[in-house]
C-alpha cells in the first residue's frame, strides 16, 4: 500500500505537492512567515529545532486520504496512510533543514517565475491569475498559502538538486555502462546512440538516487528526530 503511494507520488503534479503542503509549513512557521510559532505540547513529532503540529498533521492526513481514496484504486489502511504522511513529513524538514545548512535560498523572483512557467496556470501559453486562483481555491488553498508552501518545496527540490548534481560517473561506472551497449542491437545507427545516451542517463540517475538515499540516511543520523505515534 504505502510503495504504491509513493510510486504514485511520482506520476501526479503539484497538486498531490500542495495537497501535501504542510510538510514544510512547519518550516514556514519559523521563519515568522505567520507571526506565531508552534506549542510544544501540540506536536506529534520534532525533527532537529522544527516541530510537526497535531494540526498540521491531521490536515495532512485528510488531504491526502481523499486525493488518494479519489485517484488510487484499492482499499485505504489508516494506518499506512499515517505512516505514509508522518514520513513525508519528517523527510520534508530533513530536507529543508539541509539546504538552510547549504546556504540555500528561494527569492520571490524565483517563486514567481516557477508559479508563472506552470503549464497547470496558464491559458494559451500565458499565466491566467483567474485560473490560478481558481484552482488553488478548487483545492482548499489560497495563493498566500499555496506561495509560502510551494516555496519551502522549491527549496527542498533546490536541495536535492545540489546533491544529485554532485554526483559524476566514475571511469568503472562508464567502462560498465559502455559493456552493457556493447551487447544491445544496433541495426540503426540513430537509434544505437539514442539507446546508448539513454544507458548512460540510467547509471547516472540510479547513482543520482543512491546519493540522495544516502544523504537522507545521514540526515537521520545526526538530526534528532522524535515522534509521538500515540498522537497520530
């Protein structure tokens, strides 16, 4: 059930991201961006100097309960939605609390530019602020709410960027990748290099994968990370 959330979680756009918003309003909240800031008593988990609210995570589960109970074929478990929206979540801060160490940002310019470019806004080829708010509105979100969520996941996305492009085949890797061609059929030439850029694509993104794996393990490690499952 939860592999299956998360392989959907590849195939849907943003809006499974909005509706998964609050993984980084907790982030949002300490940054002053709302004024206030999260009781203690009221979180359901800590990751480092961030805090998840019994609020925030209760929205979350809704949320995503009835996105997945709408556009996923197969019986819903309580009990693996929960675990699924809980990781999401601590994951989330993980990343956000990686790119305030890498000295990440996202500018307005950024955000608005991202917002606008989105395909899911725009009619004829043009941002349409109608159909903007429209949609945020068709989904329980208003654009300040939507903006300040969207950019803790550009944030986090920029992140993962950094690390991902860190990552560089090794002269085995390509001598491996380069065996793997040897033994493909090449009846066209054109489609021989296609297929062999394609191989080489796939070593370094499973690489690429294995990095960011690996970099959320060790954010595990040395970030303490504590949740209140009776509370979920």
């Amino acid at each position: 059930m939860i592999k299956l959330m998360r392989d959907s979680a590849h195939k849907y756009p943003w809006l499974l991201k909005s509706i998964m918003g609050a993984l980084a309003l907790a982030f949002v909240i300490t940054m002053g961006w709302w004024g206030f800031g999260e009781q203690s008593s009221n979180a359901v988990a800590s990751v480092g100097d961030q805090t998840i609210s019994r609020d925030e995570f209760r929205r979350n589960y809704e949320n995503t309960y009835r996105y997945y109970k709408e556009n996923i074929k197969g019986e819903l478990k309580e009990e693996e939605i929960k675990q699924y929206v809980i990781d999401g979540l601590v994951e989330n801060k993980l990343w956000t609390l990686a790119a305030q160490d890498l000295g990440l940002r996202i500018s307005p310019e950024e955000l608005r530019d991202d917002i606008m470019r989105r395909g899911d806004f725009q009619r004829n080829g043009q941002f349409d602020p109608e159909l903007y708010r429209r949609l945020l509105a068709a989904n329980r979100l208003t654009p300040p709410l939507f903006e300040s969520l969207y950019s803790v996941e550009l944030l986090s996305a920029k992140a993962k960027m950094v690390i991902r492009d860190s990552v560089a085949l090794t002269p085995f890797e390509i001598a491996e990748a380069q065996a793997l061609m040897a033994r493909q059929p090449q009846s066209d030439p054109k489609t021989g290099s296609s297929a062999n850029d394609r191989i080489l694509q796939d070593f370094l993104f499973q690489k690429q994968q294995r990095a960011l794996v690996a970099y959320t393990q060790s954010l595990k490690a040395r970030i303490p990370i504590e949740i209140h499952k009776e509370l979920l």
